[in-house]
C-alpha cells in the first residue's frame, strides 16, 4: 500500500496503525531522507555548507552516500550498527532535508532500497512518491492531505512533545517553504497519483482516517478513487 502526502497530513501515524491493524511491514520512507541529510550534516557536505564548491559537494556526497548503510528495523533507523533515530527531527535535519531529497543520485539509491525492503512481503510504504514513482503497481494507493494551518497545528504540537516550542506561524511558514520545494523539484515531485483515494484528514481523528483506509483495503466502501 502506498500513502503518499505533504508534511503534517498524518501519514506517519496513520500508516504504522494501519501496518498494525494489516499485520503489514511498516515503511517511513521520510526517515530515510532524513537519515541520508543527517550523515550529510556529520560529515560536513550537506547542501547549504557545498553550496560554493564547482560541485555543489555532489561527489562528497556521492561517497558519503555508497559509505552509509541505511537499516530498518523495528521501527528504528541505523546507519550501520548505529542507532540515529533520534537525530532525526532535528531543525538542522528538517532545514536540508528538502534539498538533499531533491538530488537525483539521493533519489535513486532511495528507491532501490525502497523497492528491496518492500520486496520482503506486504508493506505500507510512505512518503511522497510512493504510488506516482516507487510503487506504481501498488494494488492500494492513497493520498493524504490537509489544510495547511491545521498542519501547522500538528507538527507544532509533535515539537512540543518532543520538548521544543515552535510557534505555529513558525512551523506553517516551514510547512509551506517545504511544500513548494517537495512539489517544484524536478525528480518525483509530490503528487497526487491519478488512481490514489484522496482523504482530506482536516478535522479527522487518525482512528477516523485509519477506518476510512481499512474500509477502502478491504474494498466494503464508497471510498475507492474516481475511475478505479
Ligand atoms: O515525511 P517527512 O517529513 O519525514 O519527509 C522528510 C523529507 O523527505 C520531506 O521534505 C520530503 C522528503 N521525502 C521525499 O522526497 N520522498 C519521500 N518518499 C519521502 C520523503
């Protein structure tokens, strides 16, 4: 199943309940973006610190990316033997991530691994190009969405937890430098696939959007995408 969305629609949340609920693997193809930033940022060749070099830092970071093996497991991600889950979320992470998710060699050595892990057996796979680019065959597409402010109000509330305030003018305005970078870069753009279910979650509770998506998986409603 590919669930496809911009930042702050619930597409975490909802697709590791759903992978549960299905007793399918669970793939946060985000994380990985991220992970692939925060090894750029360690060794010095993340997009903003090249910016000036005849490369852009491109083949720094070709070697840094065949030198970092990316894992998943248990819902943690590892570079080798080491846990980085928690570097993550970072604003250092989240302020690169848009551009070095937007090089094509990212990109492609992204899919593959994809494409590997969800080779493995039933997956919901998440992310931005799941159903349009990775998983084009995906026999369930979706695409999540929801307005912008209410967005901000999520990822606003996710730093809280996290224990850092963000105010939500600060997070929408991210939310929306990010939006434009996702769906203007020239590789695999954020977008809707044509076959996906569009669900706006904008006043919905995960719980209610999980049930939607269930109702669609096991084929029971009025849910499924025009023209399928
Ligand atoms: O879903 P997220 O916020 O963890 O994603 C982090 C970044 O990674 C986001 O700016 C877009 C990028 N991304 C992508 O380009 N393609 C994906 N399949 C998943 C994420």
């Amino acid at each position: 199943m590919a669930i496809d969305g911009p930042s702050g629609a619930g597409k975490s949340t909802v697709a590791r309940t759903l992978a549960e609920r299905l007793g399918f693997a669970f793939l946060d193809t985000g994380a990985m973006y991220r992970a692939i930033t925060w090894r750029f940022l360690e060794r010095d060749c993340a997009p903003a610190e090249c910016a000036a070099e005849p490369d852009h830092g491109h083949g720094r970071m070709r070697a840094v990316l065949a030198d970092t093996p990316l894992a998943l497991r248990a819902g943690r991600v590892f570079v080798g033997d080491r846990d980085v889950t928690s570097h993550l979320r970072t604003r250092e992470v989240e302020s690169q991530v848009s551009a070095v998710s937007a090089l094509p060699f990212v990109r492609a050595a992204m899919r593959e691994l994809q494409r590997r892990i969800a080779a493995v057996g039933p997956t919901v796979a998440e992310g931005r190009d799941m159903g349009s680019v990775v998983f084009p065959r995906a026999r369930w597409k979706v695409y999540l969405d929801a307005a912008p402010s209410e967005r901000a109000r999520r990822r606003s509330r996710d730093f809280t937890d996290q224990g850092r305030a963000v105010g939500e003018a600060e997070v929408l305005d991210e939310i929306l430098v990010r939006d434009r970078l996702d769906s203007t870069r020239v590789d695999a753009p954020l977008r809707q696939s044509p076959d996906a279910l569009y669900v706006d979650t904008t006043g919905l509770t995960i719980d209610d959007v999980v049930g939607r998506l269930l109702s669609y998986v096991r084929g029971e409603n009025d849910a499924a995408p025009s023209g399928s």
